[in-house]
C-alpha cells in the first residue's frame, strides 16, 4: 500500500496531467505570500543585509516516480504537446510539495540557450538514446565563421516552438505573473565549443581571430534570444530572473561554462571572461555556476565584472571557508550545493538522509563562513521527501 507521501508523488506524475488549468491552480495553492517571503529573503542574500532572518534554502529530492512516468516522453519527442507541457511544469509541482525558498520556475528542459543557438545557426539534434537533447557540432572549419553575419534569432524555429509552448503552458495553467522561466543556459564558451566540436581548443591557439568572431557571434544571439524570450514571457529583460533550481536573481541570469577547466587561466581570461562581462553588463549581472573544477580559476570568475552571486555545485571539493571570504570580500554572495560530489571523474547523489545530519551539517556551515548573516544560500539534496520536509521544519527553529 503507498504510503500518503507515495501518493503525493504519485498524483503529481500520473493524475496531473488530466487536470485542467483550474485544477491544477486548485492543486499547487500557489501561495503567493510564500513566494514573496523567499523573494524577500533571496534579495536580502545578495545585498548582504545583516537584519536577514536565516539564510534562503532550496530543498530538492528525488522525484523518479514523475520523470519515469509514460506521460512525461524524451526531451526531443514533442509530438504530443500535453505531455511536454507537463514535463516543463515538473519543477512546480515538486516545490508544492515542500515548504522552501524556492521561486515558481517553469524550465523547458531543450530549449536553453545552449541548445537554442546552435540550433539557429545550423546545428540539428543528435540522435543518442538517453533523453538528454543534444546538439551535434557542425563547424568543419571554424575560418568560416569570418563571413558569418549576425543570425535573426526571431526567425529561429526552436524559438518559435519554445514561444508555443509558453502560450499553450500560460493557457493550461493560468494567468502570466507568477510563473517564470528560468534564465539558466550554459554561456558563450560552452555554446561555441558545442557548436564547433573538439576542434574547438586548437581554435583557441591557432585561429584566435576566427574563436573571438564566433564568440562575438554567439553573444549577440544570446542577448537576441533572451529579449525574445522575456517578451514571449512579458516582462522586462532587465528585470529580476530565476535560476534553474528556483532561487530568485534580482537583476540579470545565471549561466556556467562547462568547458573553461579544460583551458589556462590566462586563455579563460581572453575567451571566457570578456564575454560572460558582456552578458552580465547587458542584463544586470548575475549568478555564476561553478564546477568541481573550477576552483583553480575562482580569481578569474570572481573578478569577473558583473558577477554578483557564485553557486559552487560539489561542496566536498571546495574549501568553504577560502571561497566564502574570497566572495564576500568582493562583495559577491555564495549559493552553496549539498548533496552532491565529484569521484573518479563523475558526479554522484549523495544526500542527506536524516534530519540530525541536516542539522550537523548547518552548524558545520555556520561555522566554515564565520557565522555570516547574509551572503549565502543553500541548495540542498534530500535522500527523499519526507526527510526534506521533517529538515525544513527543523530549519525554522534553528
């Protein structure tokens, strides 16, 4: 027999996609005293004001039951609209299920930046098994990228498919205001190498001209892209953003570069960094995703102009203390992630699975960031929804 949290689950992956957009209004109670609450706490955060009354906390668990459910298909098969809709609104449904900082963010898992743009410009799917969307490098002699011309975002098909699926998404679910997109994508660097290919590094030494024309190129799109995206979605594109996981950005996006750690810190400060400040100066700053690897280059991603907020993804292999400071005295806040660590070269989930774990691991925290008032958030893995919300309870009277 499942038990009511089994049924919560289960409700969410095979019963919500026969509502109708009133029901499924009825069903999440969006509480919008909540979200203005962990609005109001995230901004707290990246101001660093002291009168915060705890830090903002993010609370993901496994949610296998939805994503392994028939009704929600492959990234890449969108013939049945419905059930990709359903996909997309996935994330609101978890954060329904606890009582976190988290923002209403709805994520079109295919269609980010990172896919999008290669897209325009002439990419096309690969047709791999696992339901991961990704896009095949086309660029046979990146020389040529020289005479490429600035792409019209707005003629992109991806882009007009993403707009549909918003309209029908505000369709179902209800009136625009207290969902947005997540403005989360890989950045300029990973975009290009992506489209490019393994080719991609010899560019970086023997056809410098030819690698910054194309990164030239691909934050043009980006920035096309994401005013066309913000009027899909009828808000300003100066205005406050979302990232990925749901933590509330004030003003600008967040975006993290998958392939800068295969690179020196003098050829990240050339191809990366110049970039990724443009991005930043057009939208107002930013988070940035950091990686296992990337501590190596923490000097250049924090001077980085624009870099208002850090999210180091693996907490084992970074020293929280060195990065904390390192941040603060920029005045750059840090998102922390548990729950996650890099061995032999992978990510795996290791989550907290007791409510006194939760608990040692805060006051360990506390005291690796010398008990700092503001300046940090969490996103923290669960092993499972129950010990989420029995930690989040906890949370409050700690």
């Amino acid at each position: 027999m499942a038990t009511p949290l089994e049924s919560e689950i289960d409700l969410a992956g095979e019963e919500v996609l026969k509502m109708s957009g009133e029901e499924i209004l009825e069903y999440l109670e969006i509480d919008r005293e909540r979200y203005g609450e962990a609005k109001r706490r995230w901004q707290a955060t990246w101001d660093f004001d002291n009168n915060l009354d705890r830090w903002p906390l993010i609370a993901t668990f496994p949610t296998e039951k939805i994503r392994r459910s028939p009704i929600f298909p492959p990234l890449k098969d969108r013939s049945d609209t419905r059930r990709t809709l359903w996909n997309s609104i996935n994330p609101l449904i978890r954060r329904h299920l606890v009582d976190d900082d988290s923002m209403p963010v709805i994520v079109l898992d295919g269609f980010e930046s990172a896919r999008i743009i290669p897209l325009a410009f002439g990419s096309h799917f690969l047709d791999a098994p696992d339901e991961e969307a990704q896009v095949a490098p086309f660029i046979n002699d990146v020389n040529e990228v020289l005479d490429w011309s600035h792409p019209n975002m707005a003629e992109s098909d991806a882009l007009k498919e993403m707009s549909e699926m918003f309209s029908a998404i505000q369709e179902l679910v209800g009136e625009k205001g207290y969902i947005h997109s997540s403005c989360a994508s890989g950045g300029p660097f990973t975009i290009a190498q992506m489209m490019r290919g393994g080719g991609w590094f010899e560019d970086l030494y023997l056809a410098k001209p030819a690698a910054h024309r194309l990164l030239e190129l691909v934050c043009e799109a980006y920035i096309q892209l994401w005013n066309l995206e913000t009027e899909i979605l009828n808000y300003p594109s100066d205005s406050e953003g979302y990232s990925r996981e749901g933590a509330f950005i004030p003003r600008g996006i967040q975006t993290w570069e998958c392939s800068d750690i295969m690179i020196s810190n003098e050829m990240c400060d050339e191809f990366c960094r110049p970039y990724q400040e443009r991005l930043f100066e057009r939208f107002g700053g930013g988070m940035r995703q950091v990686g296992p690897e990337d501590e190596r280059l923490l000097d250049v991603l924090l001077d980085t102009k624009g870099t208002r907020c850090i999210c180091p993804e693996v907490l084992n292999d970074f020293d929280v203390e060195k990065v904390t400071k390192a941040a603060h005295e920029r005045g750059i806040a840090v998102t922390w992630t548990k729950g996650v660590e890099s061995r032999e070269d992978h990510y795996v989930h290791t989550p907290i699975s007791s409510v006194a774990e939760f608990k040692d691991w805060i006051e360990w925290m506390r005291k690796q960031t010398h008990h700092a008032k503001a300046g940090i958030g969490l996103i923290v893995y669960f092993s499972d929804l129950a010990v989420a919300r029995k930690s989040l309870e906890a949370w409050e009277r700690m």
